[in-house]
C-alpha cells in the first residue's frame, strides 16, 4: 500500500497593483478611471474544515465521499481586477451628476476539486478554482443646497455571474448524482438594482438631521 505523508503548506506573495486618474475636461466636468488588483484569504473555517486526512484511509475502493469537503490551508488568496470609469458634470453651482460603469473579473475563488487515490476511491477537496464576472454601472445625482437642506441619490444596476456562489455546491451536487460540471449562473449575493436616498438639513452651530432611504431588488431569475 503506498503511504502518504503531510505536506507542508506553502508561502503565498500577491503583488496589487493600483492605478487611479482623474482629470476635468471643463471648468464643471471631468473623467475618472481606476484600475486595480485586490486580494482577500477565504474564510478560514473553510480552510480548515474536515481537516483530518486521516479519515481518507477508511475509503473503500472504488467509492466516493463528496458529502464530505475537506478543507486545504495550502489555498490561495481570491482575486478580482477591477476596472471602472466615470463622467461627472456640474449643471449648476449647486447641483450635479455622475455616471461610473465599472467590471470585476474574480478568479480563483474558493471551490472544490476531486481526487483520485491509489485505489480508485474519490473525495472532495477545497481548492481555488471558482470563478466570476461583475458588471454594472451607477448613476448619482447630489443637490448641496436648497437652503438648509441638501439631497443625494444613487442608482446602482449590477449583474454578478460565476459557477458557483457556495464552495461545496459542486461537491453537493456530485453527492446527489447531478452533473457537477462548473456552469456560469448568478451569484447568491447578485443584486440586480440598488437604490440610495440621503436627505440632510442642517443649521450651522444649531442642529443637523439627516433621513437614509436604502430599496434594493435581487435578481428573480436566480436558480
């Protein structure tokens, strides 16, 4: 019977990288771009999930346990490139608006990857293979001043894609006999529409109150 043996994890160095211009066209408008690479470790109760390999000697062969993750502190940190570019334009003294449409390209989110042992038995393992798109745009209108009132309000449209929105969903699936095959579908946390409301009046040196009015819709067609 082969053995196996611990393996150590291994060191993990990210570069990101950021670029942000922003320049006016007129005396009240001007473009923005921005341009970036971001970084973040996934949840470290996954990593460390059903981390005792040693119940991997009892697999039969020939069987499968995808039921059971189990987790890999040897994963990489999740990225995403974000790009975006903006217009804003001043109407009047008081008054203007802003147009931004931005898109993320996320890789290497957290998934799950299926291995082969010596005797044709199969588990499932975390690993970074996930992956998704963001795409969207927002509009922004802010009024400063009509007296001591002031009001600003956003419009966000996204759409967030990938294959998967739950690390175990693949695994799941294999469990229940489906096809586990990656399929680009909307994220659990895809939020179609976005609305912001703020509403302030203010006094100098007196008093200041301020209202926040938040709407949002999620995408229907989610499955």
């Amino acid at each position: 019977m082969p053995q196996s043996h611990p393996e150590p994890t291994t060191p993990k160095v990210s570069v990101s990288p950021r670029l942000g211009v922003a320049f006016p066209i007129t005396v009240r408008s001007g473009l923005h771009f921005a341009y970036g690479h971001f970084y973040q470790l996934p949840p470290l109760g996954d990593m460390f999930a059903n981390a005792d390999y040693s119940i991997l000697s009892r697999l039969q062969a020939g069987t499968s346990a995808f039921s059971t993750v189990m987790g890999n502190p040897d994963v990489k940190p999740e990225m995403t490139v974000q790009y975006e570019f903006g217009y804003k334009q001043s109407l009047t003294d008081d008054f203007g608006f802003e147009f931004t449409v931005y898109y993320k390209d996320i890789r290497d989110l957290l998934g799950v990857e299926f291995i082969t042992t010596y005797n044709d038995a199969e588990y499932s393992r975390l690993t970074n293979v996930d992956f998704g798109t963001v795409k969207g745009f927002i509009v922004a209108l802010d009024h400063r001043a009509l007296g001591p009132v002031s009001l600003a309000v956003d419009y966000t449209w996204q759409t967030a894609q990938g294959n998967s929105s739950d690390p175990n969903e693949t695994a799941n699936r294999a469990a229940a006999g489906e096809d586990a095959r990656p399929r680009v579908v909307p994220f659990g946390w895809d939020q179609r529409h976005t609305f912001n409301a703020t509403l302030s009046m203010q006094t100098a040196k007196v008093y200041s109150l301020s209202a926040v009015l938040r709407a949002r819709a999620a995408n229907l067609s989610r499955r």
